[in-house]
C-alpha cells in the first residue's frame, strides 16, 4: 500500500500561500526516515532538530514507493548539504525535487550514512506545484 502523508498549512496569516508541511522521523541507531509522499509538491526547506548529530542530509527517492534509490543531481551526483550541526533550518533548491513522488531523508549519504542517537523529528516543509 503506497505511503500516505498528512500535509499541513502552514500559519496562513503569516506564510506564503501554497506552503505545506509534514515530520519525518529518523530512529534512534538509524540514518534513513520514513518515506513521505509529495503529491503535487516540492521540497522548500526542513528543520533539523536540536540534538541532530552532525551529518550532510541527502535523500532517497522513489516513483513507486518500493524501490528507493539516492537521489541524484543531472550530473550524476548525489544530491546533498554540507554537514549540519543541530537546530539549522535548511533552504532547498526546489527545482532538485520536481518529479519526485517518494522521498525519504538520510542522515549522511548512502556510502556514508550517519546514525542519529535518539530520534529524530525532522521537519519537511513543501509547496504546491498546482
């Protein structure tokens, strides 16, 4: 069964309007969250929790929501951040996601993952594309 995602609007009062959001959740001793589904949507930005241990973000996408493969930029590489020390509020490039049905968040890359020392609440923030 294809993964369901409960997006919220974000405070319309004081938010652009189309921008949405959802958490993600990375276990304690694991690198990779749960996959989240994007509809008609594109990654904007995410929040990285205070007790983050330091790693680069990247990500794990599928069309399926069965086969996940790392994410990758049109030169054929992986698509990531620098690493990121906790509490950071991370920009992205919207246009790295346009297509994307599935995604989930890793800490560190796929030949290099970070594994997170307690949960990890990450927090996905999304605009419509409609």
């Amino acid at each position: 069964m294809p993964t369901t995602t409960t997006w919220l609007t974000l405070d319309s009062g004081t938010s652009p309007k189309g921008l949405f959001y959802t958490t993600v959740t990375i276990a304690d001793g694991a690198s990779l969250s749960g996959a989240i589904n994007l509809h008609n949507m594109t990654l904007v930005s995410l929040q990285i929790p205070a007790s983050w241990t330091s790693a680069k973000i990247s990500f794990a996408a599928s069309l399926d929501d069965t086969t996940f493969g790392s994410l990758l930029t049109p030169t054929g590489e992986i698509a990531s951040t620098a690493a990121l020390a906790d509490g950071n509020v991370l920009a992205l490039d919207p246009s790295a996601f346009f297509g994307q049905q599935y995604l989930k968040v890793r800490s560190g890359t796929a030949a290099a993952a970070t594994n997170q020392t307690g949960a990890k609440i990450i927090r996905v923030v999304a605009r419509s594309m409609q």
